[in-house]
C-alpha cells in the first residue's frame, strides 16, 4: 500500500511539475519566441512588437483544455492505431479520413494535423483583414499545435509511457530536457521561413517524423532505467521555487546523451515550422501591410478571454487525455 501510495504521489507531482503541458510552459514559449526571427523583414517588424504576447499565449490551447471538450483532440494523434508505417490505411485529407473511420472515431484518437490547417485558413483569413488582434492570438494558437505534432509521444497512443510502466516520460522528454539543456546546448540560429506549397503534407511529415521517434524515447530510457536504481533516477530537486521529487539531473544528462540530439532536432524543426506556417498563411492571404499595426494592447474581449483561460487552468481539472493517463 505504501509503494502505490508512493508511485501515486510522484505521477502528481510530475504532473504539477509540467501542468500536463506539451513541452512545458518554457518549451512552447522558446519555440514561438524564436520563430519571429525567421520571418522576412515585411513581417518581423509587427512580430517584434508583439514579441512577448506570442511567448506568453504560446500555452493557451493546454489551458483550454480544462474549459473546452473539443480541445484535448487537436494536440495529438496517435498513428499507431492506424498500423505502422508508411501508414497507408490513414487517408491524409480530412474528408476522406472521415468517410472512412467517422468523425467520433478519428476525434477519439487525435485530430492535429488537420486542425493546423483549419487554423491556417483562419489565421489567412486575419492577415486579409488585417485583424491585429486576430493575427497574434491565431500565430500564437497555431504555433503551439505545430509544436505540438514534433513530440514523439504526441503521435503514439503510449502517450505518457502508461502501457510499458514509464508514467512521467511525456513531462521528462518534452519539459525537463529542453529546460535543463535548450538554452546552454541547442543551436536555434535557423534559416529563414519558408513558404509552404503543400501545408498539409508538410505538416504530415512532421507526424509520420515523430510516429518513427516514438518508439526511440520509450526504448531508450527504458534501457536506461533498467540498469538503474531508483535512487539514481530520482531525486528531490528545487524547480520553480519548490522543492519537487523529479527526474534527477544526472539521470536527465544520461537519458538526454542516449537520444543523440533528438530533442534539439524536434524544437529547430518546431521553430522552423512555426514561422514557414505564418509565413505561408501572409503570402496567401495577399502579403498585406503589417507595418501600420503596431504594437497591440489586449482589449477587453481578448483581456476576458485570458482571465477565463486562467481560471479555467487554475481551478478545473483537465478534460480528457492527461499527463497521468
């Protein structure tokens, strides 16, 4: 009793230490943040500017999973369900995945590369009308989903290492690895933005990218934890101000050597995807005139919609996948 009580009190603790967020709160703030500096100078003008908000909202659509249903869905889909790869059985065009497999069905087991495309066309849509306030909160959106599908487990049905006993494995990969090692270790001086003819194979390929890693996080830190006491796995360790039970450093820098790069690969490839999709939905919606917008204050529909995310997170309970299942 004492030992289930024990492991139940660390996958709490490990999900407090992510909030249940896909690269963690400083990994979607660095991705959005780093990708205004590949946009062309007809657009970085107003991205500078706007710096900050898009850092700051890059964790809007995890804190709208405690307000919204239809939320959890558009974060992930899990590719092995479809057999493996190159994944034939699952069409690429949304109408025909649905005329195949019913909508209820592809939503239970995750729908995020065709939400980034509705999302696309919508963030066109605020470029042709020059909506400021539209154009930030929809690249800020757009940029986390795109994260998003770059995590290995976000394309696995095996999401938090639930089936193979690895509970904590989503947060340690995608959150305490880019924390302890992105700023002092990864090269993010990426190329320029690019425009992208095919969005939605784009997009898939960063999937079918991810699909194929899955099996390497899980593999490699479960060889890893096998040759391992737990008192060198874990440690009590100060994050954020509190003293926490976590993945302890030295095993973070044994398991993070054995993924050879990976996780800097997957965040320049999440950076790079990020600015080539707003890129690509400004050159489609005309390249209008960004540089009489300025720097945008919320106004009061923007300002409520941030207060109700906030209560939401802070005071609700996830809706459907979480970190602990």
């Amino acid at each position: 009793m004492q030992r289930t009580r024990t492991a139940l009190m660390f996958v709490i603790l490990l999900c407090m230490t992510t909030n249940g967020f896909t690269w963690g709160f400083f990994g979607h703030k660095h991705i959005n943040y780093h990708a205004v500096f590949l946009l062309p100078p007809e657009m970085t003008s107003f991205y500078k500017q706007n710096i900050q908000y898009l850092a700051d909202h890059a964790v809007d659509p995890d804190k709208r999973r405690y307000a919204v249903l239809e939320e959890g869905p558009r974060h992930y889909i899990d590719m092995d369900h479809y057999g493996n790869a190159p994944y034939d059985a699952l069409p690429k065009k949304w109408n025909d995945a649905v005329e195949k497999y019913s909508e209820d069905s592809l939503a239970a087991h995750g729908i995020a590369p065709w939400w980034i495309i509705i999302m696309q066309q919508r963030l066109k849509k605020a470029f042709e009308e020059k909506n400021a306030a539209n154009i930030l909160k929809l690249s800020a959106d757009i940029g986390h989903y795109i994260a998003d599908v770059h995590v290995p487990l976000h394309a696995s049905s095996n999401h938090n290492g639930q089936k193979t006993d690895q509970v904590g494995i989503h947060g340690f990969w995608e959150s305490r690895l880019p924390e302890l090692y992105a700023q002092t270790q990864y090269n993010l001086l990426i190329g320029k933005a690019q425009y992208l003819a095919r969005p939605l194979d784009y997009i898939w390929e960063r999937v079918y990218e991810s699909a194929a890693a899955s099996d390497s996080v899980l593999k490699i830190e479960k060889s890893l934890a096998a040759s391992l006491t737990s008192d060198q796995r874990f440690a009590f360790e100060e994050r954020n101000g509190r003293v926490l039970k976590q993945y302890a450093s030295s095993y973070s820098l044994m398991y993070h050597s054995k993924l050879n790069g990976m996780v800097e690969r997957r965040m320049r490839s999440s950076i790079f995807s990020v600015a080539s999709f707003w890129y690509t939905a400004w050159v489609e919606a005309g390249q209008p005139d960004l540089s009489g917008l300025g720097k945008i204050e919320p106004n009061a529909e923007m300002l409520q919609n941030i207060e109700s995310l906030q209560s939401a997170w802070l005071g609700g309970k996830i809706i459907g996948r979480s970190c602990s299942n």
